[in-house]
C-alpha cells in the first residue's frame, strides 16, 4: 500500500500553484481520469483554467503511480547507489550512466516492493549519461512501456520518480509533478524536483510511458536534466551489447569536422570546419547525414558514438542529401585529440 507523500508541485502556470501539495497514493488503478466538456483532458490544455483542472491532474496522476512504481528499482553498488527503470519482462532496466559507471559491473537491485536482485551493467554513453543494466532472474518482472521517439515536447506534464537519498522502505519512492520546459538533442530540463538518489529514475509522461532517465542534479528548483528516451532508441543495440561510450574515448578516436543539429529528417550540419576531413571531402552546411557505412544516423549522439569508434586514419562512407538529391563521399577520418 502506498503512503502519502508530500511534494511540491512545480509547472503550474499563470496564478496557480499548490506549495506543499499532498499527493495520496491509492493501492489499486482508478478508474481513469474525468474528461473536461470540450474533450481535452486538463494536462493536454496550455495551462489548468481552475480547480477542476488540478483536480483532474491530480486524478490522472495518482492512477498511473501504482502501475509506473512496481517498475522503479533501488541501485546499489559498493561506490554509491542510484535508481532506474525496468523496461522489459526479463529485467532490462535504464539508469545513468553514471550510476552504472562501467560494464559488467556487478550492482543489486530492489522493486519498491521489496524484492532484492543480482544485475550487472551493461553499456552507455557518457555523452547523454544513458546507461543500461541487466537483472538476472529466471521470474517475469512489471514492466514499464517506453514513449516512441519525439512524442514528447516543451510543456508536457510529467512526473518524476525515484529513491533519494536510497531506497528507504519505511518513506517508499519519493514523486515529483511538473513540466517540461526545455528539450533539445541529449538533454531534456523539466521543473520535476530532483535531488540525490534520484539519478537513473525515470520520468513519465501523461500516458505512463518512459520519456525520459534522471541525469543531474541542481540546488535550483527549474535546473532538472534528464537523458530523453530518443538516446536510448537512437542506440540500443550499442548499449546492450555492453559498450559504453566515455570521454577519453571520444578524445582518441576518429574525427570528422562537422557541428550538427537533429531534424525529423536526419542530422543537419550547421557548420564545416576548416581543414577537416568533412571539409576536404566537400560536405557543406546545410547537409542532410543519413547514414554513416551501414548505420541510420538519426541523433549527434549516434554520430559521434561511431565516429569516433573509428581510429584515426580508417576510411568510411558517409551518405546525406543535399536539397533533392542523395549522395555519398567516402572520408578519411582525422584525429580530435584532447578538447
């Protein structure tokens, strides 16, 4: 059964906004949230018109908790602890990458009901703090299903939940309201309080699906970041096949010379600098990237990651559009070197 659990709720616009909001957490599914007259739910206007639109957040809200918790767990390792979500019936559950901090490390996990595992992490990216970890168990586990890519935007309310500070039976996981207020590549920034413990937990849209992992921390109260679901889609298979993608890599690895921007078409090259290999290769701003060799890119992320799994000097074939037509130059990658 869940206990009460005071929070303030953030991302209420205009005049409205509840400071020591108390949120009760019903043991059983309601039976769905009231629809306004006109049609639209209260969380799919521009900002709550009265208290009836509170209401129904509220309601909305607490519907969705018991079904999104039972796929929360507790990550405890030997150098700190964490949370993170499951996201499959055999226990593939997202965190951050710094939670997990390398691969095959050997980790415990707990549901909120109690239930303790072994997992061992496997791969990520330090570049988005996406990281994955994998339960060992033969039993089905709930489950939490994932938004599909670009399915979230600026002003969508959302709910954050996690362990702070551990897993603590006796407080249970703590859940924080809000809003999204900025999104762009690698990082989303939502007013969904979160504080230490928190990193790795999951962040839910109005559907009760995944939108987002917890990254970092701020003392301010709008400054939450957190890694969208679209890093995790652009590179699931590099992540579950237990490579993580560091720093110290990327300063070794191979170079191209391009800063980019993602579109709903591909990866659009702002800027080709000079002297590099995508300059000596003819590409220009304006560029459309599709793909590198035999990889769809479709975020910075997913570039830089094969990129600079390449070594200075290998030969690859990038193919992009440029207005109508698509094309292909094969490119000799440089070297980056520390930044």
């Amino acid at each position: 059964m869940y206990k009460i659990l005071n929070f303030r709720t953030f991302g209420l616009l205009a005049s409205y906004c509840f400071v020591g909001f108390s949120l009760i957490c019903p043991c059983h599914s309601a039976t769905g949230a009231k629809e306004v007259s006109n049609g639209a739910s209260a969380w799919e206007k521009p900002f709550p018109e009265n208290i009836d639109d509170l209401t129904e957040i509220q309601d909305r809200l607490q519907s969705l908790l018991p079904s999104t918790m039972e796929c929360l767990v507790a990550i405890e390792a030997g150098d700190g602890a964490g949370s993170g979500v499951i996201v499959s019936e055999d226990g593939l559950v997202l965190t951050a990458a710094h939670v997990i901090g390398s691969t095959g490390k050997k980790m415990n996990v707990k549901l909120s009901d109690g239930r303790e595992y072994r997992a061992t992490s496997l791969g990520g990216s330090e570049l988005s703090d996406a990281g994955m970890l994998k339960i060992k168990t033969s039993e089905s586990l709930p489950y939490a299903a994932l938004s599909p890519r670009n399915d979230s935007k600026v002003g969508d309310w959302c709910f954050a939940i996690g362990h702070p500070g551990g897993f603590d039976p006796e407080r249970g996981p703590v859940v924080r309201l809000g809003r999204i207020i900025a999104k762009q590549d690698e990082t989303m920034q939502t007013d969904s309080r979160l504080l230490g413990g928190d990193s790795g937990g999951p962040l839910f849209d109005f559907n009760g699906k995944v939108i987002a992992i917890h990254s970092r921390v701020s003392s301010q109260p709008d400054e939450n970041f957190h890694i969208p679901i679209e890093s995790f889609h652009a590179n699931w298979e590099f992540f579950q096949d237990k490579k993580l993608f560091t720093l110290e890599s990327l300063e070794q690895g191979g170079f191209l010379g391009v800063r980019c921007e993602e579109r709903l078409n591909g990866l659009e090259i702002l800027e080709v600098i000079e002297d590099t290999p995508a300059y000596q290769a003819g590409l220009l701003a304006g560029d459309i990237i599709k793909q590198v060799d035999s990889i769809k890119i479709k975020t910075r992320e997913t570039l830089t990651i094969h990129i600079s799994g390449k070594n200075p000097g290998e030969i690859l074939r990038i193919t992009y559009e440029r207005g109508k037509k698509t094309m292909s130059s094969q490119i000799k990658l440089g070297y980056r070197g520390p930044q």
